[in-house]
C-alpha cells in the first residue's frame, strides 16, 4: 500500500488532521486516530501492523474491531484516490 505522494496531510493543534488532494481540490478531515493510521502508513506499516498499532494505543478494543476499523478507513482512502496497492 502506498499513500498517494501529492496529497498533503496537515496535523491540527488538537491532534486532528486535514488532508488535501491537489488532483481533485478535495479534502477529507482525520480524527485523531485517522492521523495516527496516516503518520504509520507514511512509515510504510501495513494492515496487520495499524491494527496491531490500535491495540496497543487504545485499551478496550477487541482485535476484530481494530481490524474493522483499519480496513474501513483504508477503503475510505482508496474511494478517495488516496491510497494504492503499488
């Protein structure tokens, strides 16, 4: 997986993001995890590795749920040209 190299993602004071697609003027907003999963893809972690990251980060999530959770944000950034298998 490879995150789409002209978009840009801007980390908020609140720890929120912003990231803007210059090929389609568009942007999508990050809670707090989204930036995490994001800053982890930059480094090059695949999926198995951003739930194992939940886990740890957040007590009270099952592996199931990590699991879902990182799979649908991943789709959420591939329906958005964000995000390649390449």
């Amino acid at each position: 997986m490879k995150l789409n190299p002209f978009a840009v993602m801007a980390e908020q004071f609140d720890g929120t993001g912003l990231v803007f697609h210059p090929e389609t003027n568009a942007a999508v907003s990050l809670n707090k995890t989204g930036v995490y999963l994001w800053n982890r893809l930059k480094e090059g972690a695949d999926e198995a590795a951003l739930a194992a990251g939940l886990l740890e980060r957040y007590d009270g999530v099952t592996q199931e749920k990590a699991e879902a959770d990182v799979a649908a944000f991943l789709e959420e950034l591939r329906s958005r040209s964000l995000l390649s298998e390449e």
